[in-house]
C-alpha cells in the first residue's frame, strides 16, 4: 500500500470514527430525559425514607437547592415526611 493509500485509508477510518461518536452522543442524549426522570423519582423516594437533602445532594453532585426543587416537583416539600 502506499503513503497516499494509507493517508487516504486513515482519513476514511477517522472519519467513521467521527460518525460513530456522533451516533453514539444522539443516543445518549435520546436517554438523558428518561434517566433523569428515574433519578428524580429515587431522589423523591430516597427523602421519603428518611435521608437528608445534604446527603441527597452528596450522592446525585446536585446542590442542596437543586435537590429541593426536585422535590417540590415531586410533590414534596423539604421537611415534610422525610429527611428534612
């Protein structure tokens, strides 16, 4: 094979490459709102049963408020039948 051969080879390789990692992204992206709508129902779940937003906000890396807000969309306010 030649240089030209497999500088042109490299490029069609690479350039799949990128295809595959742009089909791979839309995928997850295409997840991302059903995942996050599992995380919220756990962070609902897990207040109902007693952990502390602190403790929440630890586990998921959202902030204390962010985790609040979950909750009131859940239908819960912090400190009611919870962690508090």
């Amino acid at each position: 094979m030649s240089e030209l051969e497999a500088a042109s080879e490299a490029y069609r390789a690479a350039r799949q490459r990128v295809q595959d990692g742009l089909a791979e992204v839309a995928s997850a992206r295409a997840d991302v709102p059903k995942v996050r709508e599992r995380l919220a129902a756990e962070i609902v779940s897990a207040y109902r049963d007693g952990r502390r937003v602190g403790e929440i906000a630890r586990v998921t890396g959202y902030g204390r408020e962010q985790v609040r807000r979950i909750l009131r969309a859940g239908g819960v306010e912090s400190g009611e039948a919870g962690g508090g």
